[in-house]
C-alpha cells in the first residue's frame, strides 16, 4: 500500500510530495514557490496537493505526469485538509480543526472535481431557509454576523461519506440559532445542507474508515468500584468512551467507562483498526506533583498508554513502553520532543508506535493483546525499537531531487580575475533590479557561479574572492546596495516573512558577498548597518553571530566611525535578545576604545545620535522603549573613571533620563 509524506528542507520547507511503494520513494514538487498545505492519494494512481496559496495540483504519481491544475480562495487554504471521495470522483478541501480545541473558526468547504480540479461549489457560510430546515452553501459570509445573514461553518470532525453520495461532519454553532452541535450533510451538487441536532454537549469524533461508526467521548458516570483499575482512564473533558453510527447519528453502546479525573490521565487520540473491529485508545498518565531539586517548580512526570477496546467488549492489557518513561527515553537526543503516536494498527502486524517526529518506533505484538491482565510494561529491550523505521526519504535524496527541481540561477564569470569578476558583479546587480523575485525559489535566493566553466557555490565564491582580495569592492557594494533597495518591495509582495534568505542555514540573502565586502572595504559599515536592519533578528543569526563577529575581531575599534557602529551593533543584537547591552559595551571593547579615540561629551553625543537613529528603524514586536534602551547603555559606563564622565554629560544634555 502507498504511503504519502509531505516533506522538504529547511529552505524549502513542506515543498514536497514523498509516496513510498514496495520500499521506493518517488518526490515531487508540485508549487514553484511555497509550501504543501495538504495533500492525499486520489484513486490507485494520483495525488491532490494543495498550496499556501491555494493552488492546487493533480498529479499520476505512478507515471510522474501532471494531470491537472486548479485553484480556490487563498484564505480556504490556510487551515486545510482534504477529502476525497470512495469513488475518486469528488475533492473536498475543507477547513480542519484539532482535536480538543476549543476555539471556534470560520472554515470553508470547496468542492471539485477530481479528474479536472474544476470547482463545483465553495463557500464559508450556511444561509438558512425561513423554517431552519435546510440551509444552503454560501461565500459571502459577514462578520460580525447580522440577523438574517449566513453564519460560519465550525468543523468538529473529519468529513465522511453518506448514502446517496452526500458529504457530512459534525458542524458546532452552524444551526439558525449559531447555538447547536450537530450532523452537517451537504449535497455536493446544489451545495443544500441538512442539519440534525445531537443531543449532548459538544465533543470530538473519531470516525471509522469507512465513516458508518464513530467513537466519541462524553462526561459519563465514574466506572463502578470493581471494575479494573487498568481501564479507569479519562478524556479530554469526558468519562466515557462511546460508540455511535453516524447516519442517522445514534448512540449504539459505551464501550468503557472512565473514572481517573483528567489532570491525571488524558486521553489523546483513537485509531480504528481497518476492519472497524476495534479502537485503540492513547493516553498520557500524569504522576503527583513533585518539586525540582533546586528550583521552586513543580513538575509531573508523564506515562504514555495505549490499549485496545474492542467492540465486543474485549479490552486488551494497557501498554506503556519503558523507553518513553519520564526522563528514560533512550533514543537519538532529536527524538525526545515529541510524543509518541500511533502509526499502524494493520490487522496481522505488530501495532507501530512512532517513537518521534522525524521517525522512529516502537512495537506491540497482537498476541499479547490477548494477554489475560490489565497492564504491561514494554522494556526496551522487547520494543523493537527501529531507529529508521517509518521514516520519510532520506535528505540527501531530497536535496538532490532539489537540486534538480529548482535550479539555481547562475552568474557567468569569464574568468576568476577582477575584469570579469567585476562585470559579472554588476550584470547580477542588473538582474537583482530589474526582477530579483523571479530569482527567489519560494523565500531563498541561492545562486551558482560559472567560472570558465566550472560550477561554484555562492558561499564559495565569494569566501575565494574574499581571501584572494581581488579588487571589487565598489561592485560589491553596488551589489549589496542594490539589493538593499529593492529587498522591502519583495518581501511586501511576495508576502514573505520579514525577509529573503540565504543559501545555508540562518543565513539572509547574499550574505557571502556581505562578508567578502566586509573582508575588501572595512569602511562598509554603513552598508552593514542596513543589511541588519533588513532581517528577522530572532531567526536570522548568521549575521549577527558569524558576520558581525568576524568584522569586529579583524577590523577592531579603529576610528570614531567604527566606535558608532559598535553602539549600533550593541542595539541590535539587544533587539534580537542575545546580549545584555550594558554588559556588552564594557566586555567588547568599545568604551575602553572610546577614551582613547573621544572626549566624554564627543562619545555622549555619539550615543545619543546613534539612539535617535536607531529609534527611526523598523522594529519588530514587541517594540524596544526609547528609555529602556538608554538606560541599558548608560549602565555599561559604570565601570571606569571615564564612563562616570560620559554618563555625566549624558546626564547633563539629558536629565530627564539621568539616575
């Protein structure tokens, strides 16, 4: 059987579409730019993928040809999954809602076809008849809501299938009233909706495969005193596990009753085994409150369970694994952050546990669910644990299919000498002008360098360029200042977060040449402050931990210039939250270099000009105050006679912000 993976690289995050058969990973890349939203196996042979922006892409995976292309709203894409029909004739792209969330959204349902991507219907409202029998489908929803008006779709399950070829989910606040919980069908021809309300509060559904069944929860009565104390678990909210049919939707029997309170025990999920025979239940057991030595906090260890309930009445034993016990967990140290989940539950196979988010498990052998007692402990060394198992294709064969998938731009060079390097420069500043949107690959700008026929990396041309100081800098610097121009528009249209990045990990855009121009004109920190000032503090450090430090440490404290840029870099490594500022201008340097370059009331002025300036730059949230940054740097002149000077000058042109 297939199986689908949506993966990528870090620059090229979510971008692609991984199906597995017989041990083979086909890839693709559906979107030139931007992430896979969602996507699913339409048929035998072919697969939907739906991007950020909303389009959408049906591709034969078997042949590896595109069959169609389609598209709906941008804003019915942002919170997605996607449905597809038994008969592959009908794709629902619908909004998707977690488990136990209680919040209420205003999801979009989008009906197509599946052969052509052709929309039939779409909409995010529900407009009622006069009586509130039938509602119809609607677009034009108005928030905040007016009488009369449509009124917004909650999805609180997965979409399934009804007799007669109609699509349901349970829709909470969706009635006339907005104030039931309830069955949703649509028909996916004249997008009429019929609505049956449930008879209890709202909770989630855990639908079987084929869409006839559903377990839920529910706050039932506590389990009677002789009853296990394996089986005394409890949901999120509710005390009981029941089992329901869906259409018409109708209690057929709880299946377990619950006592444990929910702050000790949480049930997370439900699997239903392909057969519809029985469910396995996943809990996190919570122990007592204990204090960290040390520390004031208090901390639970967690137990995660798993057992099977079947709908005879059937209870297997409640599985914990060793490996997963507190701080026990002896996998690869990136395993540890995440909770195991259920993977497999195939009828004749052991149930695969996923033992963390990039791969990974752990195993249950079916006999011992038969196993007559009420809980067992795995040890590790019964678990099976595979490192690789279920684990999506290897990243190399992804960059490289990358590689392919999205060529970078190349820069012919005639030679590696300053002639031709110098007009290669400026024809890339040419093409950064005039169209350097159509060089990004989704929020990436990753060049390659053709030197008399021989391929280079950005990063290592520019580090030979650099060490061979080869005599470019004024090219560089119209590079850098070229792209510094048009990079706000970019990132304004493209709708890219704070900024365009580079070609390795951390790194902004042509970050290389940065440095290499650094490295030739120690004098181009002026170009340096504005490169800063263009990039995601928080995320970006490239520039600030490998860019930054290298110019100080080869260029040092030199003239007054130099001295006001430290003051900047101070700031801005301040407003990215990796230095303490005061502290920083005494341990680097700068105020030592300071009095032998300034007079007190020259480096107070200095500090204010440069405090005024960088006041006027863009800052992100939260905002850094004007105060607190001033206090921040006044604070690191209390070590020496001359600071004492400089803060009372500073005191002096300033005394609102004197101590």
């Amino acid at each position: 059987m297939p199986r689908l993976e949506i993966t990528g690289t870090q620059r090229h995050y979510c971008a692609v579409a991984a199906v597995e058969q017989d041990g083979a990973w086909r890839l693709f890349k559906p979107f030139r730019e931007g992430r896979i939203r969602a996507a699913a196996f339409v048929g035998a042979d072919r697969l939907v993928c739906l991007g950020k922006t909303g389009e959408l892409c049906l591709i034969d995976w078997r042949l590896g040809e595109e069959r169609a292309r389609g598209s709906i709203p941008e804003r019915y894409a942002t919170i997605a999954g996607i449905f597809v029909a038994r008969n592959a004739e009908l794709i629902v792209v619908h909004g998707d809602k977690r488990p136990f969330d209680p919040e209420e959204y205003c999801h979009s349902i989008a009906v197509l076809r599946a052969d052509t991507l052709e929309t039939i219907l779409q909409g995010e409202g529900l407009l009622w008849s006069g009586n509130g029998s039938v509602a119809r489908l609607v677009e034009d929803l108005v928030i905040p809501r007016k009488p009369g008006a449509p009124v917004n779709i909650t999805i609180h399950s997965d979409l399934f299938e009804v007799p007669g070829g109609g699509v349901a989910f349970i829709g909470d606040r969706c009635d006339p009233d907005k104030t039931g919980y309830g069955l949703c069908q649509l028909n996916p021809v004249d997008g009429s909706v019929q609505y049956t309300p449930l008879p209890h509060e709202p909770r989630w559904w855990w639908l079987s495969p084929s869409g006839r069944l559903a377990v839920t929860l529910t706050a039932g009565a506590p389990a009677p005193s002789g009853e296990s104390p394996a089986h005394r678990v409890e949901a999120g909210g509710g005390r009981a596990i029941e089992l329901w049919t869906t259409v018409p939707p109708q209690l057929r029997k709880t299946l377990l009753r619950l006592a444990v309170p929910e702050r000790d025990l949480r049930i997370t999920a439900m699997v239903w085994e392909p057969d519809e025979k029985a469910v396995w239940v996943q809990a996190i057991r919570y122990s007592a409150e204990r204090t960290e030595p040390g520390t004031p906090w208090q901390k639970r260890d967690e137990q995660h369970e798993f057992q099977r309930i079947g709908l005879d009445g059937a209870h297997s034993p409640v599985f914990h694994f060793e490996r997963f016990d507190g701080s026990r967990f002896t996998g690869p140290a990136y395993l540890h952050f995440k909770s195991p989940d259920i993977l497999d539950v195939s009828p004749d196979q052991p149930i695969a546990i996923r033992a963390g988010w990039v791969g990974g498990a752990v195993f249950i052998p079916r006999a011992w669910c038969a196993e007559d007692q009420s809980a067992r402990r795995i040890s590790e060394d019964a678990d099976g644990f595979q490192p690789t198992a279920w684990a999506g294709p290897k990243s190399s064969a992804i960059q490289r299919f990358l590689a392919k998938a999205c060529p970078r731009p190349v820069v012919v060079v005639a030679a590696f000498e300053q002639a031709a390097i110098a007009d290669a420069l400026q024809r890339l500043a040419q093409m950064i002008r005039t169209g350097l949107a159509d060089l990004l690959q989704d929020d990436v700008l990753d060049l390659a360098f053709k030197v008399g026929g021989r391929t280079m990396t950005e990063t290592a041309f520019f580090a030979r360029l650099a060490r061979e100081r080869i005599a470019v800098g004024p090219e560089l610097r119209a590079l850098l200042t070229t792209y510094l121009d048009v990079q706000p528009d970019i990132v304004a249209a493209k709708k890219l977060y704070r900024q365009i990045w580079g070609p390795k990990e951390n790194q902004g855009a042509l970050a290389p040449a940065m440095q290499a121009l650094l490295h030739l004109d120690p004098g181009a920190h002026d170009v340096f402050r504005r490169y800063l000032d263009r990039r995601d503090g928080e995320h970006e450090t490239h520039s600030r931990d490998v860019i930054l430090e290298t110019y100080i440490a080869e260029t040092g404290w030199r003239d007054a210039a130099m001295i006001r840029f430290g003051l900047y870099a101070a700031m801005i490594q301040y407003r990215d939250g990796v230095i303490i500022l005061g502290g920083h201008l005494d341990t680097s340097g700068l105020v030592g270099a300071a009095e032998a370059l300034l007079s007190p009331d020259a480096f107070a002025d200095a500090i204010l000009d440069e405090l005024d300036r960088f006041m006027e730059l863009p800052d992100f949230d939260p905002p850094v105050p004007k105060a607190e940054l001033y206090e921040r740097l006044t604070d690191g002149l209390r070590m020496s006679p001359y600071g004492q000077h400089v803060r009372a000058a500073l005191a002096a042109r300033r005394p609102f912000a004197a101590r």
